[in-house]
C-alpha cells in the first residue's frame, strides 16, 4: 500500500511539472523594438509610428510621444 501511495504521489507531482513547463511555454509576451533601439515588453504591447507622432498602447498604458520639430 506505501509503494502504490508513493507511486501515486510520484506520478501527481510529473504531471504537475509538465503542466507548469508547458504553460510557460505557451505563454505569450508581447516584444516592440524600433529601428532606434526602443524596446517595449507588455503583453498585448503596440507601437504605432506617424509623421507626428509615436503611441504606444498597452492594457493601463497609453502614451503619445509628438515628433521633434527638427525631424528626429
């Protein structure tokens, strides 16, 4: 009875360590970078770049950055 108890337990705890590695590798994280070395980690992260501006969204965050007057 001890040996099947510990077999179970054995098994229990493989089961929930495959279950835990594959979640984290299923899960999904958002990466940006720009050609000037901007770097945005976020889930659900987007950067949308225009002549006036550059805006960067994210679940809670919302910037608009406006576009230097000299062209940069």
């Amino acid at each position: 009875m001890q040996r099947n108890t510990l077999l179970l337990i054995l098994a229990a705890f493989v089961l929930l360590g495959g279950a835990a590695i594959v979640a984290q590798t299923m899960t999904t994280s958002t990466s940006v970078s720009t050609d000037d070395g901007t770097r945005i980690e976020a889930p659900g992260a987007t950067v949308e770049r225009d002549s006036e501006k550059t805006r960067i969204q994210a679940p809670g965050v919302d910037i608009t950055v406006p576009r230097e007057k000299n062209g940069d």
